[in-house]
C-alpha cells in the first residue's frame, strides 16, 4: 500500500474537527486501527467516575477508612462500600 502525505484539507468535512484536535498523523493512525468500526467514546463524566473509582479503591488499600474517603469524594459510606466491594467481585 503506497503512503500518502495527508494534510487537512484532504479529510472529510465532517472528521476536519477530530483531525485538527488530533493532528493529521494521529488521525490517520486512528483511521487504520478504528475505520470502518462504531466505536464508543466516553463522556467526560463517565471518565471522571472510572478515575474516582480507582482513586477511592487506592485510598483504600492505602489504609484510609471508609468515612475518611466519603469525606474525601463528598459521597456516603455506603456507596464507599458499594463501590469497595464491587471492586473486590472484579
């Protein structure tokens, strides 16, 4: 397959935003893994929720009680534990 040399006016109308938030390059390479396929983006929120997850479940094992990190996240304990112990099931 030859390799062309790409620049944004060469991208498709609708996919010029993703491409200049990307770059051209990167946006290419993302053409070869992704095209063709429907893939699923995450909301900033649904990131934010993985990310305070993962940092409830460190500040766990790092020996925090369950009231210290409800106090920390501005959750209640039962949630705390909901998500410690759905951790555990993973």
């Amino acid at each position: 397959m030859r390799n062309f040399k790409y620049c944004l006016s060469d991208i498709p109308k609708q996919h010029r935003e993703l491409a200049s938030l990307l770059g051209v390059d990167l946006y290419i390479k993302f053409c070869n893994l992704y095209g063709g396929s429907n893939i699923y983006i995450p909301t900033i929120k649904t990131l934010n929720n993985y990310a305070r997850k993962d940092n409830i479940i460190a500040m766990s094992e790092d020996g925090h009680t369950v009231k210290e990190i409800a106090r920390e996240f501005d959750l209640s304990t039962n949630y705390i534990r909901y998500i410690l112990k759905k951790n555990l099931a993973d």
